[in-house]
C-alpha cells in the first residue's frame, strides 16, 4: 500500500469522526442549545455545575472533533497538492481556522463550566451578574460555532469538491453533489448570522455526501492517474 493510499484511507477515518464527534456531544451538553439542540434550558448554568463530568467528557469529544479536522486536512493536502497547490493550501488553511474554532469552543465550555460552579457557590438568584456573564460566553461560543465550523466549513468543502471535480479524483457526481450541497450550507449559515430561521434538513445533502465520500476514501480511495494525466 502506497502513501497516496494509506492518506486517502486516514482521511476517510477522519472524516467520519470530523461528524459523529459534533453529534455527539449533544449527549453530553445538548442543553445548552444551538443547531439541532434547539433552545438552550433556561437553567443552563445549574444543570452545568450538576454534571460536571458530563460536560467535561462533552469537551473532550470536541476536542476529538478539532484534532479530527487537523487529521482530515493533513492527509488530503498531499493529495489535493498533486493537482492543484493553491487548492490544497485554501482547503487546508480552512480547514485549519476551523480545528482552531473546535478547540475555541471547548475552552468556552469549559469556562461556562467554570462559571456555573461560581455562581452554584455564591448561591445567587437566577438574573444576576453570573447569568449575564454566562449569556454573553454562551453567544461568544454559538457565534464561534457559526463562523468556524459553519461559514468557514462550508467555504473548505466547496474548494475541495471544486478541486475534486478538476481533478477527477473521485467520480464527479460525488464532487458535483458535494459542491451543490455545500453551497447550500454556505447560503443557510449566512442566512443564519442574520438570525433567519432554517430547517437543519438543508444541511443533509452535504452531510450524507461527506460520509460516502469518506467510505469512497477508505474503499476506493482517489485516482491519481486522472492527475497524472493532465495537461502541463
């Protein structure tokens, strides 16, 4: 098994992490709402310092999520480079900003944590200093969850199907399905930012076609020879 191959198989791995992470952590801190969690609990900062463990093992599987991104990018940019470097760069730089942004959220969630257990000792009433306080990181970390891996994840799948659909790496109906579904998600996420109301739904072309293209990866994985065959 070559290099080429070995990356394709690791990406695809990674690649399904990359999703069943977030989605896991809605078993652990779903409460605190944003996307399909829905509304976050009224008494977010009292069910935070009730299940500290909960939500600590909820920042661990995200911090799995950020290293998982990091692992997608770094072995598709040896791939992705063989066509097209500025491709494989923008995907990259992309796909890095938004591991930053997973990691950014856990810090905020650790800090809500925090937060709450200070609040649970001084015994303040609901409204107060601490709730406040506990809004504003709570918006601080859905609008770093918008723009990371939102806004910033969609931009990094439409130049990676871009690239794909060039390069032939993978049949182009993937790739095609890939762009569409992605640019769908760009569009809802900055419709979103201007807190207009979408159905998740719109994000399941992208999602489902990031799990079959992952399964291509591990089985398939990518054909260079339309690479090699390209134009100088």
């Amino acid at each position: 098994m070559n290099a080429d191959r070995r990356a394709a198989i690791w990406a695809g791995v990674f690649y399904i992490l990359a999703s069943a992470a977030p989605i896991s952590t809605l078993f652990f801190v779903g409460f605190l709402g944003g996307g399909v969690a829905g509304e976050t609990a009224p008494d977010y900062l009292a069910t935070l310092a009730a299940n500290e463990t909960q939500v600590v093992i909820g920042m661990l599987v995200e911090m799995v999520w950020a290293l998982a991104v990091v692992g997608v990018l770094v072995n598709l940019y040896p791939i992705l480079r063989k066509h097209s470097e500025v491709a494989a760069l923008g995907f990259s730089a992309l796909r890095f900003i938004e591991a930053i942004s997973d990691a950014a959220g856990s810090i905020l969630l650790l800090t809500l944590l925090t937060l709450s257990q200070e609040a649970a000792k001084a015994g303040v009433p609901e409204v107060s200093y601490f709730q406040a306080t506990g809004d504003l990181l709570l918006a601080a970390r859905e609008w770093n969850f918008l723009i990371g891996s939102g806004l910033v994840w969609s931009l990094s799948a439409l130049v990676l199907n871009a690239a794909l659909y060039q390069s032939r790496l993978v049949p182009r109906w993937l790739s095609v399905w890939g762009f569409a579904g992605a640019a769908l998600a760009f569009a809802t996420h900055v419709l979103q930012a201007f807190s207009v109301e979408v159905t998740d739904f719109v994000f399941a072309p992208i999602g489902v076609q990031e799990m079959v293209f992952a399964v291509w990866l591990i089985v398939k994985g990518v054909d260079l020879s339309a690479v090699a065959s390209e134009p100088a």
